[in-house]
C-alpha cells in the first residue's frame, strides 16, 4: 500500500477555487483502478494551505494516476495557484 501527502500552499484567496478543480480531480481519480482514498484537506488555522492524502494499493496505480488526463489538466490549473512548489511525500506502509 501506497500513501501519498502532498502539503499544498496557495495564493491568497485560491482556496475555492482549488475546491473547485479538486472535486473533478478526485470524481474521477476514485474511479481509478488501484485507487483506494484521494481526498482533499484544508488546515484550520491556514486556509491557504491544503493537503491532497492519497491511498493507492501500489506504486504501479500511482503511477498510472500521474499519466491520466484528468489529474494533467488539474495539475496545469492547481500549478497556476501555488504560492510555492509542493511538498509531496510518498510512503509505503511498514506496519
């Protein structure tokens, strides 16, 4: 099993916007084969600071997410929100 977290820091005023792109993104990415969770977190206390957590039940179907269209097109638009680059974490499970 595969669990990613991608910490997200937005432009101001982006977050609906980014809920936007993210409710097409994760309508279709749960359709994936391999695919087990892909949500999207907002922090409390910073609005502009957003968490995609992933599970994928392995590296392979992760890597089939990042070549579909959808999660493309909705990497394009999101890039175009950041305040700075991502910070991605993917992990595998060991207990």
């Amino acid at each position: 099993m595969i669990k990613v977290v991608a910490k997200m820091t937005l432009k101001p005023d982006k977050a609906e916007e980014m809920k936007t792109v993210a409710t097409g993104l994760i309508a279709e990415t749960v359709k994936e084969e391999g695919n087990i969770a892909y949500q999207l977190f907002q922090e409390i206390k910073n609005p502009d600071v957003v968490f995609f957590i992933e599970e994928w039940e392995s590296s392979e179907a992760l890597r089939q997410h990042a070549k579909s269209t959808h999660f493309k097109e909705a990497m394009a638009s999101i890039s175009e929100m950041l305040a700075k680059e991502p910070e991605i974490s993917v992990c595998s499970l060991i207990g």
